[in-house]
C-alpha cells in the first residue's frame, strides 16, 4: 500500500499565521476601519499564495512589477468598493478569493509570456548585429 508523505505545519509556523494575521488586522482596528479588514486579508492571502507558487521567477523584475501593478489595482478595489457585511459573508469573499488567485497567476503569466518573448527577441537581434 503506498503511502504518501504529507507535510504537516509545526506549531511555530501556526503560530506564525495567527500572529502575522493578528499584526495584519491591527491597523484597521486603529484606524476604525474594520469593515476593509475581511477583504483585505482575503486579498493578501490570494497574493501571497499567488507569489507562493511563483516563487521560483521572484528575482526577476518583470514579477516583481507584476505583483506591484496586482498590489495597487487590490488596494483601490478595496478602498473603492463598498464592503456591506450583507452580501459579502465569508463564503462570497472566499469565492472571489479564489477567482482573484487564479487571475493574478493568469496576469503574471502572462506578464511572463510577454518579457520572455521580448527577452528572446532582443537577444536573437542581438547576435545577428555581431
């Protein structure tokens, strides 16, 4: 019977997520603001697990201006839409969680696709100038 190693979170590193969600909440708490907490933290988990799965192009610059361009256009849907506690439960924030990681590793890729192929076009004008 095969058996499949599964990764299990440590305590610290639970402890770690609880902490950085807790650290994450306090500004809008100060600031009065808690009904752009719950998107907020939706939104920054489907980043992070965005930028999670793209980690091995993080030092390319193209990403990092891609993930910059996806901060922005998050902070001024947040700040822009009106977040009424009625429509939006946790399982609607949770559904439009999942649809925006999936279209932030659609525009990131694509970003990719792009600086790829003017990468390659310009190295192959390159040789052909020498």
């Amino acid at each position: 019977m095969p058996t499949s190693k599964r990764r299990a979170i440590s305590d610290w590193t639970a402890l770690a997520i609880v902490a950085g969600a807790v650290a994450f909440l306090i500004p809008f708490y100060y600031f009065d603001r808690m009904d752009l907490a719950r998107p907020s933290l939706f939104s920054a988990t489907a980043i992070g697990c965005a930028v999670a799965t793209r980690w091995k192009v993080r030092k390319s610059a193209w990403f990092l201006a891609a993930i910059a361009m996806v901060i922005a256009l998050h902070v001024f849907a947040i700040v822009r839409v009106q977040w009424d506690e009625e429509w939006v439960s946790i399982y609607v924030l949770g559904t439009f969680a999942l649809i925006d990681y999936g279209l932030i590793l659609a525009f990131v890729k694509l970003i990719e696709v792009i600086c790829r192929s003017s990468g390659e076009a310009e190295s192959h004008t390159g040789d052909s100038v020498k």
